[in-house]
C-alpha cells in the first residue's frame, strides 16, 4: 500500500500538492550543473559549446572512463554506461539513494527546495494559464481540470480509497513516485457534491456550459466518477485533457476522454486532446538529448518506460498520430523514431502505416525524418499484448536490451519489395520502382546491386528500365571527374551514365558468350584435335582480330594450325561477327576473311531479338555441317 507521503520540514503533509509541477518548477529555477559540482565535485572534462559538456565518472557504477555526461543546456544528464537519464530531482535523487539513504521524490523535492532556498510554494498551484493561445473559455476550464487532478490525487493519496490504490499497486504494479510524477488521481462519486465549490471559485465558468460540454452529465456530475484521472499536458505544463480509466477489466469502457461533444470541440478547439502527444512536456528534454523519441499507443506504455528510467517516450493516445500530434513531434526536429507499439495483429498494423507515414515525410528532396525504427524482439511479440504488460517485471537491463532489438523500416519495406520483385514474375521493375523508388534513389542505393543481379539473372529485359530509373550514389566519382578532366557538371554526369550503361552491358555481352561457348563446345566434345576457347582479345597481343581488338570478347575452335570458327563480339561497337570454315581442303596458318568459307555480321546486339538471332544461327551453322 502506498506510503504517506510530504514529511515534515517544509510543510508538504496534508496539502494538496502537484508533485509534477513542483518538479518541473525546481528544474526551471535550479542548474543540473551547481547540484552537480556539489554532489560530484569538478568534471573530469567540461566544453563550453558541446552538447554534453560536463563529463563525470557513473555514480551507477565503477568504472575508469568517465561516461556519465550533463548538458547544463538542456538540464539534464545521460549516462552512457548504463543509460540511465533524468533532470536535477533525478540527479539528486539518485546519488542520495545510492550513496547515502533511499529517499522519495517527496524528500528529494523538499530537501533540493530547503538546500538551495528555492522559492517554490508546494502547497499552492498556478491559477493563471501560462499560454497565451488559449481563449477565455479555454483558460477557465483549464483551471478546472487542474482543481479536479489537484482533488483526485489526493483522493488517492489519502488512502481512503483502498480498490483504487490496489488496482494501480497490485494490478499495473506501479510505484508511488511514479503514480506521483504522473499525478494519477481517483474521483470517487461522493466528490461530486464538491463540484459547484470548485465552480464557484472560477469566474467565468458555470455547470451549464461544463454540461453543454459534457464534461459533467445531465445529472449535473463528473463524466469520470470511479475512474482513474489521468491528466494530459501541453508543453507548459497546463491540463489540457483529462482521460479516466475504469477499475474493471471487463464490462464498461476502459478508457473515457472528454472531448466526444462537438460543442466543445467548436469552442474550446486548443484543449482537444488529439493535438497533443501523452507526456510529450516530460520527454522533450530528453528526446532532445538522445536525438531519438520512443512511441508508444497508450498512457500506461509510456508510464511504464518512464518508471523503467526511458524517458524519451510518448504516447498517440488514438488508434493512429493525428495531424497535430505530427506537427508536434516535427518541432524536436529531425530525430531518430522508434515504434514500440502492441504486439496483436492490429497494434502491428497500426505500427506499419505509422512509420509508412512518418518515413515518407520530406524536407524538399531529403526524408525528414532519416531513420525510423520499430521494436522486433520475437519474445515480445509472442506474448502479443501491450508494452506496459511485458514489461512490468523486467529490469531496465532487459528493458535497453529489448529496445536495441529494433529493424529499420525503410530497409525492412525495400526488403519486402525486392523479395516479391525476384519471386513474382509478374511484378516489373517499373512497379518497384513506383513503390520505392524513392529510397532506392535518396536513402539506401546498397540495394540496387541486388536488383540489378536479379534483373540480370531472372528478369533481363527489365535492366533498360532500372539504368534508366536507378540514380546512382555518384556525386564522389562525379566530383573526381569534374576535377580530374576540368569538365562540366553536365559533361560528368552523361559520363557516368554512359560508363554504367557500358558495364552493364558488357555484362550481358559476357554472359550471351558464355552462352555462345557452352553452344560451340558441346559440338565439339568428341573431337580431341579441336579445341574450343574462350578469351578477351586485349589479353592477348599477337592476336589479329577484325577490327579494334581492344573491346572484343571471342569465342573460336582451332586446332595447332587453324581456326575453323570464330565468333567476335565488339562490346563497344555493339556488333558480333561470325567466321566459319566450313571447307576442310583449305589449308591456312594465316586469319583473313577470305580464307573462311562463310562470315556473317550481326549489329545492335544489345536487343533480344537480336541475340535470339545470333545463337538461331549458330545453331543452324552446325546442323549444316
């Protein structure tokens, strides 16, 4: 059972007190960087301009190189050890627990405010809104919402409420800070009679306009009675939303917000809750920090992470991230994302078309958001439920583990579609290339060597369209060339084109030889005087070859005196030529055309039709003989 809490000293016991924002207030007015230098002395390093520019031995271990880090920026410290995180009250907290006595949030809070005399008043809340969009309705209701959060937690705090403390206790087995630092409450049904005290004391609001809303019944009562109050926050720190959760795991609707009347929704538009994302003004600092944030579908997901010491997590809160919700999350700018939704079938869905979403999004040419992540651990998804149930009895160990077991999903979607590209033979480049040809061309051209290699081994009549679609990652060789040969940009470019479209065909002029070789040879296994080769001309200096030997790839059959067949291709002229000897009289050490009984030319060889051509003939010229 929970313990009481707010000791004597400063006079925390019995008041009505947000612990949430009595934190938030200490890590405005009080520097991560004097605790630090009292607790842990001067840093083994420090940088002005650096993001972490304070570096300390790990209070959470022994070890030689310091890895513990602060940003005096930001207010917060990373410990790269052990991946613990957290703001000043976290510092504080920590090292007195761990050096000295454990210590609540309650006393770290209360001690920090006495050692440092900072001017914070526990026991009363703001009663001003801090954000200026808000309209006068908007604000009033805020005040609400905060004397209802104020009223609930301490319901729960009194004790007197014994199945509410049990469900979160015993059932989401959450500890008493964090049902503090996240300011869960319970409204009882008799706390309903104390609706119009609070009323009253907002000028502005009456309970017909919080019944238009429904925000209260007709009956006149609060639309959350025997749930628990879970608060929802803008980034300063005001209610904006309350979300109740009922005690019973079956029958009535787990999980009732307030915002289901369009008259609400018309005229109080700011405190509509799917604008914002659950714990987003917690995390920010620490998504900042860690250039990454960790998503999650519901409150007690991120609840959960937070207790297990991952800060950088928010919450949809919906069944998918509302417009609002995204305009939020692009103003931490361009970090890293990792999903980490429910492991059912529909969780998974939901988790697919988020980060197809979220990785499709642009700034100009360049994705925004440059690498999107979603958890693929097979334990978790064996178990099939939600991240707040897996993880409840894990160590933060496990935990970090867990969420290194992540796929990249740009990767994971280019994966999928190459596969389907070499099974189906149905689907053509020009399809893949519709589905992503944007991450081949601007994200991962690692790729393009497989598909190119499939093309060539399965589907060859489809390597036109991938050199001409298929941009490849040419700038450094560009660049060379630019400088190299004092050439133009545009010059450069065509060279590289050409130069792929020439290796690409040398490869297809190789392969077809080879093709050719097999043909020629197997006609000739029987006779030990002949001999059947293949070779490229450049290779050889004393070979005498019809045209320019240095781009021609042969195949012929010979014996110690004569050729009787040789097949010439010019992989740079796009022809291929074909002596054959047919008469056996003809005696003749030296390779001039007229000495064979037959030649045939064939051009543009690079076309299908005309390779079919090419062994068709071959094929004839043997059945002759």
């Amino acid at each position: 059972m929970f313990k009481k809490s707010w000791e004597a000293g400063v006079d925390m016991e019995s008041k009505k007190t947000d612990l949430k924002y009595i934190i938030d207030q200490i890590d405005k007015k009080l520097s991560i960087e004097k605790v630090a230098r009292n607790l842990l002395g001067d840093p083994s390093t420090e940088s002005r301009n650096a993001k972490w520019n304070m570096t300390y031995k790990s209070i959470y271990k022994e070890e030689n190189t310091p890895s513990f880090k602060i940003s005096t920026r930001l207010n917060v410290f990373y410990c790269f050890a052990t991946k613990n995180t957290g703001n000043v009250v976290k510092l504080y907290h920590d090292y007195k627990t761990l050096k000295e006595n454990p210590i609540s949030y309650e006393e770290t809070c209360k001690q920090l405010i006495e050692e440092y005399k900072l001017d914070i008043k526990v026991e009363s809340l703001p009663q001003k809104t801090r954000n200026k969009k808000f309209n006068d309705m908007e604000k009033n209701i805020i005040k609400f919402f905060q004397k209802i959060v104020e009223l609930s937690h301490y319901n729960l705090k009194s004790h007197h409420y014994l199945k509410a403390e049990k469900y979160l206790e015993n059932e989401r087995k959450l500890l008493e800070d964090t049902v503090d630092l996240f300011n869960l409450g319970y409204f009882d049904t008799n706390h309903n009679k104390l609706l119009d005290n609070i009323i009253k004391d907002i000028r502005g609001l009456n309970k017909t306009d919080l019944i238009r809303y429904g925000i209260l019944n007709e009956a006149g009562n609060f639309s959350l009675v025997n749930r628990i109050i879970i608060p929802k926050y803008d980034i300063n720190g005001e209610v904006v939303s309350l979300c109740g959760r009922s005690l019973n795991q079956k029958g009535s609707l787990k999980y009732l917000r307030l915002e289901n009347n369009s008259e609400y929704r018309d005229e109080c538009p700011e405190l509509d809750s799917s604008k914002y994302l659950y714990n987003f003004e917690r995390a920010r600092k620490y998504i900042l920090s860690q250039s990454e944030v960790i998503i999650v579908e519901g409150y007690f997901d991120a609840i959960r992470l937070w207790e297990k010491g991952i800060y950088n997590v928010v919450a949809l809160e919906t069944t998918s991230m509302t417009k609002n919700q995204e305009k939020q999350l692009e103003s931490l700018g361009p970090i890293k994302i990792t999903c980490f939704l429910d492991a059912d079938d529909s969780g998974r869905d939901m988790q697919l078309k988020l980060l197809e979403n979220l990785s499709n999004k642009k700034n100009k040419k360049q994705f925004y958001y440059l690498k999107t992540f979603f958890v693929d651990d097979q334990n978790y998804n064996d178990f099939g439920k939600d991240p707040d149930e897996y993880l409840r009895d894990l160590s933060k160990d496990k935990v970090d583990e867990l969420l290194l077991s992540k796929v990249n999903y740009r990767n994971y979607l280019i994966e999928i579609h190459i596969n389907r590209f070499e099974i189906e033979t149905s689907y053509t480049f020009k399809e893949l290339y519709d589905d992503i040809g944007d991450l081949l061309n601007h994200y991962n051209s690692a790729y393009n060597e497989k598909i190119e290699q499939i093309c060539r081994d399965k589907k060859g009549e489809e390597l036109s369209d991938f050199y001409e679609l298929v941009k490849y990652t040419n700038n450094i060789e560009k660049l060379y060339l630019m400088r190299y040969l004092d050439a133009e940009d545009f010059y450069c470019e065509k060279l590289l084109k050409d130069m792929r479209i020439f290796t690409n065909n040398y490869k297809i002029y190789n392969d077809f030889m080879l093709e050719i070789y097999s043909k020629v040879q197997s006609h000739f296994l029987d006779n030990e005087l002949l001999e059947v080769n293949m070779y490229v001309a450049a290779e050889n200096k004393n070979l005498r070859t019809y045209g320019n030997k240095k781009s021609k790839i042969i195949v012929d059959v010979a014996d110690v005196f004569n050729k009787y067949i040789s097949i010439e291709l010019d992989y740079y002229e796009n022809y291929i030529l074909i002596l054959n000897r047919l008469n056996d009289d003809m005696d003749s050490k030296k390779r001039e055309e007229n000495n064979f009984f037959d030649h045939r030319f064939f051009k543009d060889i690079n076309d299908n039709d005309k390779r079919k051509e090419v062994t068709d003939y071959i094929e004839k010229m043997f059945e002759e003989k």
